[in-house]
C-alpha cells in the first residue's frame, strides 16, 4: 500500500480501480448490496466495519468507500482514515458505479 497515493480525483480513482489498486467497500446492509452493487466491490455494513479492521488491514490496499446516498460511506472512510486505513469517500454507490464503468 502507498501511503503517498492521493486519492481525490475521481481520473485517478478510476485508474487505481481499473489497476485493482483499491478496494471499492460497499458500506449498505447486505440486504441492499444483494439487489445490486459494484462488481468486485466488498460488501461489510458500516455498523460491522470495526470487528473487520484486521481483514481490512490485511488487504493492503486503500478503499473507495460506497453507501446508498453517502452518508454511511463518509463515515466509513472517516472512520478509516482514523484507524490509518486510507480511505476515501466514493458516495453513493450508483454514481461511483457510474464513474468506474
């Protein structure tokens, strides 16, 4: 993982996904996720993030977080980015979606 990756670029977001250099963690209820969601995204509900920050960790790689409107994904990277797990807020998960096709 690159700590020197700065990740506020929806050009570059793009790239490091296309490049499987991020983790897309989808943050929404499993229920939601199962409906429909990113390919290859990971789905851990932002109430259950704290008991997965080892597997999070062991992925070595900086996340996208994704929620239904963005909220919970705000909070997901925040609470990330606190736990030295570099992070960024991808929104709602339509959209990122969108961005990443």
């Amino acid at each position: 993982m690159n700590p020197n990756i700065i990740l506020s670029l929806p050009a570059v977001l793009v790239d490091f996904y296309r490049r499987q250099e991020v983790i897309v963690l989808d943050v929404r209820r499993p229920s939601e996720f199962i409906q429909a969601h990113i390919d290859q995204a990971c789905n851990i509900p932002y109430e259950d993030i704290p008991l997965f920050l080892n597997e999070i960790r062991a992925w070595e790689k900086a996340v996208i977080t994704c929620s239904a409107n963005g909220f919970r994904a705000e909070r997901a990277a925040d609470f990330l980015n606190s736990q030295n797990i570099p992070a960024v807020n991808g929104g709602q998960w339509q959209k990122l979606r969108e961005l990443l096709l």
